[in-house]
C-alpha cells in the first residue's frame, strides 16, 4: 500500500470512528448529569403555577380558567419517555359561555410523555393519551347551558421546556398549543399555561 493510499485509510477509519462515536450518545434524561438506571424511574412533581391554564374553543364560545395543576403518579423513564396516572387543572371557572359551569377540577385520563430536543436549550414534550385519544373529558353544566353535557378533549399536546437542555432543579413547562391540535367536542381549541416542575428530591435534571 502506498504511503496515500494508508494515509486516506486512516483519515477513513478516524471519520468512521467519529461517526460511530457521536451516533451513539444519545440524548436521555439525566438526574444530577447522570442517566436515569435501565430499571429506575425519577418521579416528577409540580412546584408552582407561573401562568394560570385556559382552555379557549372559538367555535364553541368557550374560555376555562384554571389556578392550579395536580400530577398523580408523574414520572420519567430511561431514554425519553414517561408517563402521568392522572393531570388535573385545579380550580377552573367557566368564564364563556356565561350560562354554563363546569366542575372545578378536570382530571386526566393516563398520559404518555415522550420528549426530544429542540433548537438548543429547549426541549419539546408530547402529551398523548395512553389509550384511545382523549385527554380528558370535561362537563358542562346548566339547565340553560346551550353546550350542556360532557365533551372530549382529544388530541396530543406538544408542550416546550425552554431550558430543558440545561441541568435545573426547576424546570419551566410551557403550553401553548397551536389550533388544531386538540379537539374540543369536535371544535378546534387551545390550552395555554405555563409551571414549573421538579424531580422528587430536588436534583437538578435535564434532558440532552
């Protein structure tokens, strides 16, 4: 072999070494800058509301505002996945329409989370059910509620956590689905908010 020719061998094999080294970091959770353990699990908690959640339908005339957020069984899994036994909104109020109510806690079905990176530090969160494709169902109230009865809220919703790539005790989630994304009895609508959660523990966690 000429002296070239060994000299491209090497620069080949040194790239392919590159290569195979870089694909096979993947991004996962990590606990205090360490992976999650193949058989653990990191519960998660929230910590405080920064922006109080509303549920808006403009085709059907209908504003929720809600005070607080509740996670039963939250919790995070090796590589990027995990999973809420339940995700309720706490203290809402029927603000439109003005003759209908609706319960003041609206409670989850079972969730799965599955997370992947966004432009740097951000990370992007898919909220879908586990079974079926309704997130909750939520009743509305009133013998003059023209919407009266209990609708579906179906649909997957994707969620950012804008320093997710970054390790923080306290990590901003933040909701703002665009229309479309979720379906409310059938009507376009939108669910924003924004909170801020935590691993049971407090240790700083991330995902890159």
């Amino acid at each position: 072999m000429t002296a070239k020719k060994l000299a491209q061998a090497l620069i080949a094999g040194l790239l392919a070494s590159a290569f195979t080294a870089t694909a096979a970091v993947a991004a996962e959770w990590k606990i205090a800058g360490a992976a999650i353990p193949a058989a653990g699990e990191a519960l998660i908690e929230p910590t405080a509301i920064v922006e109080e959640p509303e549920i808006v339908s403009a085709e059907l005339n209908v504003r929720i505002k809600c005070k607080g957020l509740n996670l039963k069984k939250a919790k995070i899994v090796p590589a990027n996945t995990g999973s809420v036994e339940s995700l309720a909104l706490t203290g809402c109020t029927e603000l439109e329409p003005a003759k209908c109510k609706t319960e003041a806690e609206l409670a989850s079905e079972p969730l799965v989370l599955t997370v992947a990176l966004g432009a740097v530090p951000k990370d992007k969160l898919v909220i879908a059910p586990a079974a079926g494709k309704t997130l909750m169902a939520i009743s509305f109230l009133g013998g003059e509620c023209a919407i009266a009865g209990e609708k579906p809220l179906n649909g997957e919703m994707t969620v950012t956590l804008p320093e997710g790539q970054t390790e923080l005790v306290k990590q901003e989630v933040v909701a703002n689905t665009p229309a479309g994304e979720l379906m409310l009895g059938g009507k376009s609508a939108t669910l924003k908010g924004k909170a801020t959660v935590e691993v049971k523990g407090s240790k700083n966690w991330s995902y890159k």
